[in-house]
C-alpha cells in the first residue's frame, strides 16, 4: 500500500511555526517513504474562520517549499459526504437528537453520558446530535508518542457530531476524509492526541480504516503556553522562508542543512538526511 500523509490547517489564523512543525513533518515522514502528502482545507467552522487565512495559508506552502501531491480538499466541499455519514449513523441509531445546553451540562460535569439529556426535547428549535458513546476502552500505538488508551465514555462522553447550527464536527469530518483521502499515516501535533480515539470510534462504525498515528510534540512558546495561530504567536515570513525552516527542522531533531540555494534545496537536503528515529518524542518542547 502507497504510504499517503497529509496536512489539515484550519483557516483560523496565517500559517504559524507550530503548523509549519505539522507540516515539515507530515511532507518529511511521506517522501522519506515514497508516499504522497496531501493537503486538506477544514474550513467547515465559519464562526472560527478568518477572512483570507486559507488563501494565505495555500500560498504561504509553496513558499516554504511544501507542494501538495494532488488538489486540495475543501471540507466545505465535502458536506454531502458528511451527510451520508450522519444518515448512516443514525440509520444505524447511533446518534441521538439533544437539546442539553453547555451550562445545563455543566451541572453533569460538563459531559453528556449514556444518552442521558438534563433538558427536555424542544422540536421547536433544531437540536445538536450526539453519539451514544458505549463504556469503550480504545488502544492505538502512537509512533512517537507510544501505546495509548482511554476509556471513551469517561473522556468523551456522548460527544457532538451535528451541532445546533447544522455543522458538522471536526472528529466525524476528520474520520471520513482521511479515509476518503486513502491516508495510512496521521502526522499532527499532540494537541490531537486525545482526539483519536473519537476518531477511531467513528472509523470503526462507519466501517473505515484506520490509519497509523505519529503526534508529534507541541511547540511552545517561552512561557510553555502552545503556539495557536489565533494568539499570533511567532508569525513566519514566507518570503524568507529558510530561518523558519531550519528552526522547524531543529525541532524535528534532524540534521542541520547550512547550505542552501532556495526553500526547495533545502527540503531535499533535509529529506536526503532525514531520520524518523530522532523525531522527538516528548509532549511539548519550546522553540525560543
Ligand atoms: N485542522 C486541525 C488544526 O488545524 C488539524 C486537524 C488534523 O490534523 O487532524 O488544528
């Protein structure tokens, strides 16, 4: 099976150093293994997206010397796709309508379990769906950050997959393109670790495969606080793009390339050394 990877910014801020990490990382791990790396656009939150962050995130890339194996997948393009998912789900009765709002949670530990809503149903108003999270245990062996477990029903809970606005959640949208997109290996930061065992759960009930997972540290800034492209922390210049790229690389452990013509050069040079081995492995690292 051809390795596929890919790189899944969401357009809420411009490409920052923390996204770079995700991206040098997922385009090193899939050339080093003769696979593609593939680019998808999650721009299925409006509320959260800012005006021109994909079209500056698109373009700041290739700059960087990062250019994507086939077009981009637009998740806002993918909706029907999220709704044959839904229909399959709740043929299936996995998920149920639920009216519980956050405070009304809040009371229950803030977590919606086995079904149980605290408010009454309102068909007046359109309802967010859930799934009817089982008392699961999911097992995946992460590649850097090794085996992991959690008890789904007890961190998760009956978590939204439709919410009241008729948007569909980051796990299922996440769960159904990267199967649609044939990747066989997830590389991310680690701030998605607890995400995957949702992920997972969904891969295995909408009768999807699995893929492997590598999460790598988070970058944090001086304060140890995780970089997020909505803080603004640490902007990247795309117009001399080598000091990021060399700092990135130094976060991946990997060797130093001094001498380089152009982004491009040195991504080929960084790939012609490049060693999963020394990935680091720990949950968080500062850069400055
Ligand atoms: N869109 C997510 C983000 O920008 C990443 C999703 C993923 O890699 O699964 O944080």
């Amino acid at each position: 099976m051809t390795y596929r990877g890919r790189f899944a910014p969401s357009p809420t801020g411009q490409l920052h150093f923390g996204s770079l990490v995700a991206a040098l990382g997922s385009w090193l791990c899939a050339h080093h293994a003769g696979g593609q790396w593939l680019l998808r656009m999650e721009d299925i939150d409006p509320p959260r997206e800012v005006p021109g962050a994909a079209a500056a995130i698109l373009a700041a890339l290739p700059r960087f010397g990062l250019l994507a194996d086939a077009p981009v997948l637009w998740q806002s393009q993918r909706i029907a796709a999220y709704d044959a998912a839904f229909a399959q789900l709740r043929a299936a009765d996995q998920v149920f309508p639920c009216w519980c709002s956050r405070s009304e949670l809040a009371a229950a530990d803030g977590m919606h379990r086995d079904g149980r809503c605290v408010a009454a149903a309102d068909p007046s108003r359109p309802p967010a769906w859930r799934l009817r999270t089982p008392a699961v245990t999911l097992h995946f062996d992460d590649a850097l950050q090794g085996p992991q477990r959690q008890e789904l029903r007890q961190s998760a809970g009956d978590f939204v997959i439709r919410r009241v606005e008729g948007l569909y959640s980051y796990q299922l949208a996440c769960a159904v393109d990267d199967a649609h997109q044939g990747i066989t290996e997830v590389v991310r930061g680690s701030d998605l670790l607890d995400s995957t065992p949702r992920q997972i759960w969904l891969q295995r009930l909408l009768g999807l495969p699995t893929p492997a997972y590598r999460h790598l540290p988070l970058v944090l800034d001086a304060q140890g606080c995780k970089l997020s492209k909505s803080t603004q922390a640490l902007p990247l210049d795309p117009a001399d793009p080598l000091p990021a790229l060399r700092r990135a690389l130094a976060f991946l452990r990997q060797p130093a390339v001094p001498a380089a013509t152009d982004a491009a050069d040195l991504l080929a040079q960084a790939l012609a050394h490049f060693e999963p081995a020394l990935l680091p492995h720990c949950s968080g690292h500062s850069v400055v």
